[in-house]
C-alpha cells in the first residue's frame, strides 16, 4: 500500500465521519465551511513548516518507492491528509457533542423532577 492509498482511505474515513456527524447535528451548531478553510489552510502551513524542519534535520523519512513524488518544502504531499482530515473531523466532532451536552440536562433535570 502506498502513503497515498493510506491517506485517501484516511480522510475519506473522516469525510465521510464529518457529514454523518454534521447531519447528527442542528443546523445552527454546525461548523461554518468559512470556519474550516481557515483553519485547514492553518493546518496545512504549519505542516508544511514543522514537517519540512523534522524531514530535513533527519528526525524521520519516507520511503521513496511508497510516495507519489510531489512535496511541499521536504514534506512529501500525502503527509498533508492528516490535517484536511483533521480540520473536516475535530470541529464535527466538536459541535456534535456540544449540541448533545446540551440537550443532556435538560432531559436528565426532567427526570429528577418526577
């Protein structure tokens, strides 16, 4: 398997998590899609800075024969699904279980009160 196939197995995974979670979710907690371009793109540079400095100062390496070839400073370009599949996962994640916390109470304070 090559890092390519394992990160599109990777982020699909997490797509595919994130809309489920985001029809789970009202509409009004939703993340905004203005709100996880930026910090994609956030996660993305600094990727393309950390993981350049941890390549090049010999920290760890790819296997040439597995990577597609194409690379961002040293950062090869399938390291980069990791924070898209991040950025699409954590904040549906987020605002999934922050709408369920708050509909918790509510049915638990009217079971205290029978």
């Amino acid at each position: 398997m090559t890092y390519l196939q394992l990160a599109a197995w990777f982020v699909g995974a997490a797509a595919i998590a994130a809309v489920l979670l985001a029809l789970l979710t009202p509409r009004a907690r939703r993340p905004r899609a203005a709100a996880l371009a930026i910090a994609a793109v956030a996660l993305i540079l600094l990727t393309a800075v950390f993981d350049s400095i941890m390549i090049a100062s010999g920290l760890f390496h790819y296997s040439p024969d597995h990577l597609l070839g194409v690379h961002i400073g040293f950062a090869p370009l399938e390291d980069f699904a990791y924070p898209i599949a991040g950025a699409l996962l954590l904040p549906a994640l987020w605002a999934f279980l922050r709408a369920r916390r708050r509909l918790v109470p509510a049915e638990s304070s009217k079971e205290a009160d029978v």
